[in-house]
C-alpha cells in the first residue's frame, strides 16, 4: 500500500492524522480504526510522519488521490495548485498523470 493510498483509506473511515511534537496523532470522526489499519500506521510510522512533515504545506491541507475505483478525488481543502477550478490551478488530466507516476505523495 503506498502512502496515498494509506491516506485514502484513512480517510474512508474519517480518521484525521496530524503530527504533534513527533508524534502521529489519529482523530476519528467515523467508526472505529480497524486493527489493521492501525498496525499498517504503526509499522509505517516514520514514513508517514516524514510524509506530513514533507507534503504538507498548509495547515490541515490534504493531497488529491485516486480511490479503489480509479476516480481523481480533490479534497476542497487541498493545496490551492489542486484546485482546477481556480485560476492557475493543476489541470485534472495532470494530477492524475502525476498520481498515477507517483509524482504527488
């Protein structure tokens, strides 16, 4: 599972992930974490904290990514060169072309 995709699924169960004084911090708005789910963060911990510290330039900013049936999904709060709609904004065609290259993670 690649780390977009981890986030994805985090996601899916609306489980929000911060970094607070090195440490991941998790914030369900939804069902329980599955176990799972849980131990896929716990082994991938570093990778994922350097990811939030690496990727994340605006505060409680979220990446665009592609979900289980291939569909380019922008959260509204994404980085503003997401936002398609925007002057300036990423076109579609290239997030997913990035997304599928690995470019955006």
């Amino acid at each position: 599972m690649t780390i977009q995709q981890l986030f994805a699924h985090l996601d899916s169960f609306r489980i929000e992930i911060a970094v607070e004084d090195g440490e991941l911090r998790c914030r369900g708005k939804g069902e329980p974490m599955p176990a799972a789910l849980m131990e896929e963060l716990k082994e991938r911990k570093e990778a994922v904290i350097r990811y939030l510290e690496e990727s994340h330039t605006e505060p409680d900013s979220k990446l665009p990514y592609l979900n289980k049936s291939g569909d380019l999904v922008i959260p509204f709060n994404s980085a503003t060169k997401y936002h398609w709609w925007r002057p300036g904004g990423m076109s579609v065609g290239e997030m997913e072309n990035q997304l599928k290259s690995n470019l955006i993670h």
